[in-house]
C-alpha cells in the first residue's frame, strides 16, 4: 500500500499562499512565485504542463502518478475544484465540514479518517496526494500523515496563508529522507516518525 503524502510548495519563510487568497486568486497576491517551479502551460484543464527536466521533472512526475488525492474544501474551492479532475481521472476526496455536491471525480467527505481510508483503498497500490493547509493538520493530527514534500521556493512573502498554522503544541518529529534541488527550489522530503 502507497504512503499519504502532503505536496505543498513553500516560502521560506512558511507561506503557501500570499495574502488575499480566494476564489478570485487561489494563491493570493504574489503567491503565484511558489508554483513557477512548476513551468506553465495548460493540459485542459487548467493545471501546469509541468517542468521540462531535471529534479523538478522528477517530482511533478511522482505527484502526478499518484492514485487519489486528499484535499480541504478550501483549497479545492481555491483550485477552481481543478476543472473536477486532479490528474488523469484519480478520485479526489475533499475534506469538508458540510455536504456539498460531489464535481467530476471529486467526492465531500466530512471526517479526516474515513476520508484517508477511501483514498488510499482508491489508491491501491499508489500514493495518495496530500494539498491544502488544514487538511494537512487535520491529516496530521489524526496520525495518518506519513511524508511531508515541501517545495521550497526562495522567496519570503511576508504574508498570506502559513502551512503549520494552529497546529497543536505536540512535537512532531520529522526524518529528512531527500533533498532534491531543482530549477530554484528545493525539493524536500520528510517522513513523519511514528509515536511510541
């Protein structure tokens, strides 16, 4: 079985979104910088081409090959509910407090822990893709996060939406396991070490 995996791309300083993110600007005012690594161009459906080469190639590969995705409402929303089709037709399972209208491939569920066992039954298998800010808490805060891939883009955006905001004051301890430099940014892979 596949391994839940958070990708978020990152500022230096914490921030996965600049401020002002909504519907209107899904990264928010200059949060756009994050995903540069990512190339541009579309594939229908509005989402990157992905990067031509390299490290970075490597790692939009693997995202892209895993085999559902876990996501909160507002980062689904924020996506344009990614035209509702992540990548390729894998279930999307948003995480989301009230019942909503499931979209293309995406299905509302309202609790972290089923939510993760149906994507990863999805999965088979494959990975299961991890985005948004409180879904990773969530996920987190549940003990079923098992790897954080942090794509940290050297930049410092002063504001916006924090990735590890209002977590609780448990320590979390994290093994570095690959770095990965890529076309400027820093691929960085942790394993979340298990309580006990």
């Amino acid at each position: 079985m596949g391994v839940v995996r958070l990708y978020m791309s990152m500022s230096v300083d914490g921030f996965i979104t600049g401020p002002e993110d909504g519907i209107e600007h899904g990264l928010g005012v200059g949060g756009e910088r994050l995903h540069d690594w990512l190339g541009s161009g579309a594939r229908g459906s509005g989402r990157p081409a992905g990067p031509a080469g390299g490290a970075d190639a490597t790692v939009f590969a693997e995202a892209m090959a895993t085999g559902a995705v876990i996501t909160g409402r507002r980062t689904f929303d924020h996506a344009g509910h990614w035209a509702g089709d992540h990548h390729d037709g894998v279930p999307v399972f948003v995480l989301s407090r009230t019942a909503r209208p499931d979209v293309g491939h995406a299905r509302h569920v309202a609790d972290v822990e089923s939510g993760v066992a149906r994507a990863k039954a999805a999965a088979g298998d494959r990975d299961v893709l991890l985005h948004g800010a409180s879904a990773a808490q969530a996920v987190l805060r549940a003990g079923l996060l098992d790897e954080l891939e942090l794509h940290l883009v050297p930049v410092l955006l002063g504001r916006g939406r924090r990735l590890f905001d209002n977590l609780p004051p448990d320590h979390v301890e994290l093994d570095l396991v690959r770095v990965l430099d890529g076309n400027d940014v820093q691929h960085l892979r942790y394993r979340v070490r298990s309580k006990g």
